[in-house]
C-alpha cells in the first residue's frame, strides 16, 4: 500500500498548494537566502504567527547578511528578546559574521556548505538549499512527520533513530525533484492548514480517499511520538538590589539557558524557600553588609516553560544602606534597563509592576 500511495500523494498535493493553498507568509516565495535563513532560524522552535513580526523588524534593521554582521551584539540580542532559545541568536551572529568576513557576505549556495553553517541542521540545510537554490533535499519537521504518518499509515515513532531514518527516506522519495521548493513549502503548508495535529480539515482533504489513518481510524493515534521527557525543575529568586539609584545586574554565561542575556543578582534552588533561607545566603549576606536592606517588593511567582524544564521566578526589590562589593556585576539606572536584552521572565516582571515605567 506504501508503494501504490507515493505518485497519487505528491500529485495530490502539489494540486492542492495550486489550486487551494492560500497560506501567507511575509518569507513565502522568498529567494534571497539571507532572508530565507533568517526565516528558518526565526521559525526553529517559535510558532509562525509569533515569528512573524520579528522577521519584519530584523529584515528592516539588517536588511542584509553584512549589516547584521556589523550590528552590536547587544542591538541584536535585544531585537530577538522574547523569542527565547536564545542560542539561535548567538548562532546567527556567528554565522553572519563567518559569511560577511570569509564569504565576503555571499551566502552558501550548497546543501552540505549551508548545513556546516553554526545553528543549521537537516531540516533548516534543506530549506534553505530548495527554497533559495532550488535543490532536491525534502524537509523532514513536525508537519511532515504528521502528514506522512497519516497518509500512509506509519505507526513507527517519529523521535527514535529507526524512524527519522525511514521517514527521511520516505520524505526524499516523494520529493517532487523538479520542483523541491515548492513541493517543500507545499507539505509544510498542508500540515499547518489541513493536516493539523488536532482537529484536522479531513472533509476538505484532498488525499482523504486514501488516508490510512482516515480509513482506520487512527487520526489522533498519529503520529506515534517517543516517550516524553521528564523536566526539570528551577526556582530563581532575583533580588533586585538598589543603591543610589541603580540596580545591579550581570550577563548569564555560557552552558546553561539564557546565555548572553542579562539577569538581577541570582539565588537558584531546587525548591522554593523563604525570605529567611534567602537571606541566610553567602550572595545575600556579601551584599547586605552589616545593614540589613529594606525590603521594597516581593513578587508574585513567575512561571516559563522551556523544551526541558520549568522556571519559577521570584522578584524581590531591595535598597541597599551601603555600597556593594559585587565583582561581576554592573550598577546601571533604571532606564537603561529598555535597551538590554533580558529573558522573557523578567521583562514579564518588568512589564506587570511598577518598574515598567521605566522600560516601556
């Protein structure tokens, strides 16, 4: 049944992306591949409709590779704040920098070149090479993964070695080779429009007639995932100490999230704890001093969900009676809080109290 389904299934769906598929994106249709891998980094992890704004304002600051290789790193990692992941943005400017400097800003025009790029994988290699040079390598994401599962009845889990293999080859046998960007793009759009993860369009389906998992039944059985992972749990009190006016702060280092970003003064733990515990810390106390500060707010808790753990946050406003000995962090005002990127935790802090005057 495999076999007899692959020539029906990619003409069926290159006459749909023609005659039905009506999906706008501002990156659709793109040829530029600086603007194409801007879109694919933008969308690794992030919804369309959030990304959809943030590809707007990189492409009009940095309306190519060699400006956003110029661009300040700070300038740039502020532009992406609330994107997360910020990894992709550390990635980007490597990337930029690399193609500006060794390329002479002149963007791979090969898949293998495009996947050594920092931050590329396969899916991301294949877009860019089909939709940009119009090379035959199929995209394989969590669409295709839905649509393909369906449409032919694949009950093998798409998270392990053995299935990403299989369908990576069954992917690459129904690329239209002629035609790789817009079959590509067309498959994506299909998972996204039609062929959702709940409630999908069957009835408008064009493929139906022959979808396994319409014929059987089994639509919300596919496509078979892997065991989820257990995540991990993380509490953050940020005391957010003033003295004179100023606040002080520090930029996350690598190896763990958030790298690059800028946070208050930290005490992390594994569970929640008391203003008491709080203060009986070796941070707490260095800062403090022989006088106890005044305790201006304690927040409510804050809550982000990443991939692989869970992030409660407390925000806790503290004046100082004497000057900090604090080595690696910076005293800055209030106001220059607006052009520092920070996680997305602490500007939803930043946004729901009273410092928001102050950063809006």
């Amino acid at each position: 049944m495999l076999n007899k389904g692959k020539k029906y299934f990619t003409k069926g769906l290159l006459r749909w992306n023609t005659k039905e598929n009506n999906r706008l994106m501002p990156w659709k249709g793109e040829k530029d591949p600086y603007k194409i891998w801007l879109s694919e980094i933008i969308l690794q992890q992030t919804r369309v409709e959030q990304g959809w704004n943030y590809y707007n304002r990189f492409i009009t600051t940095f309306p190519d590779i060699k400006k956003l290789a110029k661009a300040p790193e700070q300038k740039v990692f502020k532009l992406w704040e609330g994107l997360g992941y910020y990894t992709r943005c550390k990635n980007l400017l490597a990337t930029a920098n690399y193609i500006a400097r060794e390329k002479n800003g002149k963007f791979p025009g090969t898949y293998d070149e495009i996947l050594d790029l920092k931050g590329v994988g396969t899916y991301t290699a294949a877009a860019i090479a089909s939709f940009a040079f119009n090379l035959p390598h199929a995209v394989v994401d969590g669409n295709v993964y839905r649509v393909l599962s369906r449409f032919f009845g694949i009950e093998m889990a798409t998270g392990t070695t053995t299935g990403k293999k299989f369908f990576t080859e069954l992917a690459e046998e129904l690329l239209d080779k002629k035609l790789p960007g817009i079959y590509n793009q067309a498959i994506m759009d299909f998972g996204a429009v039609i062929c959702k993860p709940k409630n999908p369009l069957c009835i408008q389906c064009p493929l139906k007639t022959r979808c396994i998992a319409r014929l059987k039944g089994k639509i919300d059985e596919l496509p078979v995932k892997a065991a989820p992972l257990i995540k991990k749990k993380r509490w953050f009190y940020y005391l957010i100490f003033e003295y004179n006016g100023k606040i002080y702060i520090r930029k996350r280092g690598a190896k763990d999230i958030w790298e690059n970003l800028y946070e208050f003064v930290l005490v992390e733990t594994e569970r929640p704890i008391t203003m008491e515990n709080i203060k009986a810390t070796d941070i707490f106390k260095k800062i403090a001093g022989k006088g106890m500060p005044s305790i201006l707010q304690v927040s409510e808790m804050f809550r982000q969900q990443l991939t692989h753990q869970t992030i409660h946050s407390c925000f806790i406003r503290l004046k100082l009676k004497n000057a900090p000995l604090l080595k690696d962090y910076k005293a800055v005002g209030y106001r220059e809080l607006s052009r520092l990127p920070f996680p997305k935790i602490i500007t939803a802090y930043l946004a729901e109290n009273e410092l928001k005057a102050f950063v809006q």
